[in-house]
C-alpha cells in the first residue's frame, strides 16, 4: 500500500479533465476547507454513495495512568466520524477480492441483499 499525495490527486484531475493544476489545486483546497469550516460548525456532511462526516462529542471521564494506577481526567473532546458509504464500500471490498484472487462477481442474493440493507438504512 502506498501512500496518495493531495498533489498527485490534483495532477491527475487536472489530466483527466484538461484544467490548468493550479486550477483545481486551489478546487479542492477550497472544497476542503469548506468541509472542515462545516464540521467547525458542528455541521453533518453527506455525500451519497461516499460517505457521512459528523462531529461526536465524547464526554468528560476519568481514566486511569496505566504506569502509576492514578486516575486522570480526560476533559469533553470532539471528534470527527467518518461512515463509508454504499459506493466506496463496494469498492473496497471488490480490491480486497481482487487481491484475495476471487474474481469473481458478487452472488444476485448478495447484490439483492446489499441492495436491501442500504435501502432500511436510508429509511430509519
């Protein structure tokens, strides 16, 4: 596994779609921003088929220094959750197969299943 730059994202952008790199640089540098001034806010991000950005607050609680036993405060904390959506899950899963060597597709049941479980989620 490698590690993908947001430079080399925005050179291949910028080559799939014929657009000057300092173009879609400053793009996705101001799409980036606006998601990070939307989870300032306290604000729920959803990008369908990709996945939901929301902001948990954990609450305070003591917790114990595993070294010396004494209990610590560990103030209010937010934090930022990431839920993968339906789209990139797949994805995922169909890499990992490739990877495992199972080429082949998902069953109809699976699909059918899949299908079914993203449908009650949208419904609760």
């Amino acid at each position: 596994m490698r590690t993908v730059t947001k430079k080399e994202l925005t050179d291949r952008i910028a080559d799939t779609l014929g657009a000057k790199r300092t173009l879609v640089k400053d793009v996705v540098q101001q799409f980036l921003d606006e998601i990070i001034g939307e989870l300032a806010d306290g604000n729920r991000l959803e990008f369908r088929d990709f996945g939901v950005f929301e902001v948990r607050t954990r609450k305070p609680r003591m917790a114990q220094n595993p070294r010396t036993l004494e209990q610590v405060p560990v103030p209010l904390k937010s934090t930022v959750k990431f839920k993968v959506g339906r789209r990139m899950k797949r994805s995922v899963q169909n890499a990992d197969r490739a990877k495992d060597g199972d080429t082949s597709r998902p069953s109809q049941a699976e699909v059918e299943s899949a299908a079914a479980q993203d449908a009650a989620g949208r419904n609760t």
